[in-house]
C-alpha cells in the first residue's frame, strides 16, 4: 500500500505515529509512506512586505520543523519515508494530494477533536478532508 500520512507537529501527529508503530499491518516493509506537511498562506498584507526569499526560508523552516521529527521517527522503525511539504488551504491540499493520480491507497491522520458542534466528534480540518478525499481515510484519535 502506498500510505500518505498528514502530519502538522502536533501531539495528534505523535499519537497517530505511536499507533501506527503499535500496529505492524500498518508500519511494515510492505508499505511505501509519504509524510505531507501544509501550511496556511502567509496574510497577503506579511507578503507583500517581505522578499520572495524570507518568505520560502520561513515555509522551508516552518516544514523542517514538522517534517524532521517524522522522518527520525519512521527511521527508527527502519522505513524509509518521503516527504512533500505544500502552502495552501489545510484540508483541501491534503484532500487533494491524496487524490491525486490515484496515487495513495491510504490517508492517516490524527484529529484534534475540537471546534464547533458540528465537528464535535473532529477538528474540522478532519471532517474537511473526510469530505474531500477520494481515498480511504483513517484517523487516529
């Protein structure tokens, strides 16, 4: 399976880890994982006041902070794992990624759990990208 897992740094991106390490059909050596990190767009008004440069050095930054941790975690259960950073719309970009080409046969993501009464049970990025994706979704809550 080629498993694309959502992560953003959170405690929710260390459980979901913690339960794919715990579950051996999950994190195997049969399996090709792709970590995707999204970041919101910086306001236009902070965009326009910084050089091109600024702003990538701090997405850059910004996506080594999320994506570092994911990558040493994945080595030390000996897998091996791609990465794909992006900027835009949190749920739509994860939603789209994974539905791509047909690319991935699984999403993974944890779910914060919070927000209004109609994503009391998930986050609404959570219930966004349920929407939204074409592909199997499992989240860890």
């Amino acid at each position: 399976m080629n498993i694309l897992l959502a992560v953003d740094g959170s405690p929710f991106t260390k459980k979901m880890l913690a339960y794919l390490a715990a579950h051996e059909e999950l994190l195997g050596s049969g399996h090709h994982y792709t970590a995707l990190t999204v970041h919101p767009p910086l306001p236009a008004h902070a965009r326009a006041s910084l050089s091109k440069e600024l702003v990538e050095d701090y997405y850059a930054e910004e996506n080594q902070k999320v994506l570092d941790p994911v990558v040493k975690f994945m080595a030390t259960k000996g897998v091996a794992l791609q990465t794909i950073a992006k900027v835009g719309h949190i749920a739509e970009t994860i939603a789209e990624v994974a539905s791509a080409n047909k690319q991935f046969d699984l999403l993974v993501m944890g779910s914060h759990g919070h927000g209004a009464l109609a994503t009391l049970v998930m986050g609404s990025i959570t219930t966004k990208v349920l929407a939204q994706s074409t592909v199997p979704v499992m989240i860890v809550r």
